[in-house]
C-alpha cells in the first residue's frame, strides 16, 4: 500500500521561502559587486594616461595589474607629464580603499597633483599642497605617493615621499639599491605636513623604479623579500627598455598573490653628460 507523505508543516514552507528569498538576495549582492568591480576598473582604465612623457636620454614606461579576484580595484594610479618650466614630472600612488570611491578619489589626487605641480617649486611643495588639498574636501580618504621632477639640463632627479613604498635604483655597472628617502605621512591625514626633497644625478645609465606595495607585499610575502626580489630584477635589466623593466618588476607580484591591485613605472635614463669646469 502506498503512503502519503505528510504535508510539510508550515515552519518547513517558511524556511524553503527563506532560503529562496536569502538566494535571490545574494545573487542580486553579487551582481551588484560584479558591476561595482566592472565600473571600477572602467574608472581606472580611463584615469590611467596611455603614454607618458620622454624626452633624449630618458624614457619612461609603467603598468598595471588589478587584483586577481577583481575586489581590490581602483586605488593604485601613476602618471607623468611636462611642466612649463621644462621640466618632467612623474609620481605613483595607492589610495586607500578600493572599488569605486577608491577610483573617484584617486582621479582626484591625479589631477590635483597636475594643477599644484604647475606652481610648485619642488616635489616637497607639491605633496604639501596637494595634502591640504585633499584635507579641505574633507572625504575621508587617504593615498600614499611619491612625486619626482627631473630637470633635463641638470640631468637630476628630485623626489619625495607621502607614506609610500621606497623606490628602486640601478645601474649599468652593477650598482644598486633603496631610494629609502626620508617622507612624510600620506596625503590626507595631517594638516601642514612637510615632505623633505631628495636629489640624485644619473651619472651612470641605468633605471629608476617606482612602485606601490601590491607589487611587493601579499599576506604571506612580506615587504622586505619583495623589495629585495625587484632590486635584483630591476639590477638585472637596468640596461633594457624601460617596458622590459616594468615587466620585471611586476613578476614579483606572483608572489603576492595579486591580493592587491599593482602599479609599477620606470624611468630609464642614460648617462648624463660631464660637467662643464
């Protein structure tokens, strides 16, 4: 004799629209992220400039990796432009945060690094500027960065620091290290932060590497090891187009775990000439 299965009891309906409801919620989530992300990197793509300024001697060449699982988008940048006073600029920078906002805020501190850099007369003033830029918004953010100038008559190298990640230097010879300058605190923080200028002057050819800490830093690879693994990389290539460079140096990030979106950008200078008396 055949037997009916009891009804299910009401609790038992309740919980199956539960779940279904619950289902539908974290398909809606996901998608919603999943548009998040895809915007993000939008943003990112277009903020990020195509080419950057090169001049005899010098040539310059970056690149980018978003994070692999495709969360953490949208807070690293680089960028490089020509100043009136002739001048080259470049700087990198890691905002804190991701996704959108990140993505907004860092298109923020690009563009308003442009317009201080105009009247600056040195990377320190630059970050300073910027920083009580960004603390007048009021956004509640914060990036780190470096800014370099180079003066083509000089063939010299200025540079400062706002909380990030040291560069990298090497040469032809074999010569190589930490551009571990003193800085300051990342823009965004403090009111009236001072940010010390560093000069160098490129009397060997070689490469001069910035970078932000997803290239070198994941949850179980820790910063000194990355920093060290693209000295010897960027050491092994100083010769090569800066294209070259950048992609070595950006190998490291297989290390990490891509847990972090990435920025590298080179600069690949020739001997400067001797000088005069």
């Amino acid at each position: 004799m055949l037997r009916r299965r009891p009804p299910r009891s009401a609790s038992a309906d309740d919980l199956l629209t539960t779940l279904g409801r619950l289902t539908a919620q974290a398909r809606e989530g996901a998608e919603t992220q999943r548009a998040r992300v895809e915007l993000a990197e939008a943003l990112q793509h277009e903020m990020l400039p195509t080419v950057l300024p090169a001049i005899p001697g010098l040539r310059a060449a970056a690149t980018y990796a978003p994070a692999r699982h495709g969360l953490d988008i949208g807070g690293d940048w680089y960028d490089g432009f020509p100043l009136p006073d002739g001048t080259l600029a470049f700087c990198i920078g890691d905002v804190q945060g991701h996704d959108v906002e990140a993505a907004a805020f860092m298109g923020q501190i690009r563009f308003g690094l442009r317009a201080v850099a105009v009247h600056a007369p040195d990377p320190g003033e630059v970050l300073r500027r910027a920083n009580d830029l960004l603390l007048s918004v009021d956004c509640g953010l914060f990036a780190t960065c470096t800014f370099v100038r180079f003066d083509p008559v000089a063939w010299e190298l200025s540079s400062a620091r706002a909380g990030h990640v040291p560069g990298i230097w090497a040469t032809t010879d074999g010569r190589h290290g930490l551009a571990d300058d003193p800085g300051g605190l990342p823009l965004g923080i403090a009111a009236g932060e001072k940010y010390p200028v560093s000069h160098r002057r490129f009397a060997t050819a070689g490469a001069f590497v910035l970078l932000t800490d997803g290239v070198v830093e994941g949850p179980s690879f820790p910063i000194e090891a990355g920093l060290a693994q693209v000295t010897r990389l960027v050491s092994a290539n100083a010769g090569g187009d800066p294209a070259t460079v950048a992609d070595a140096a950006m190998s490291v990030a297989e290390f990490t775990g891509h847990t972090d979106d990435s920025a590298v950008l080179v600069l690949r200078f020739d001997a400067a000439a001797p000088r005069a008396g």
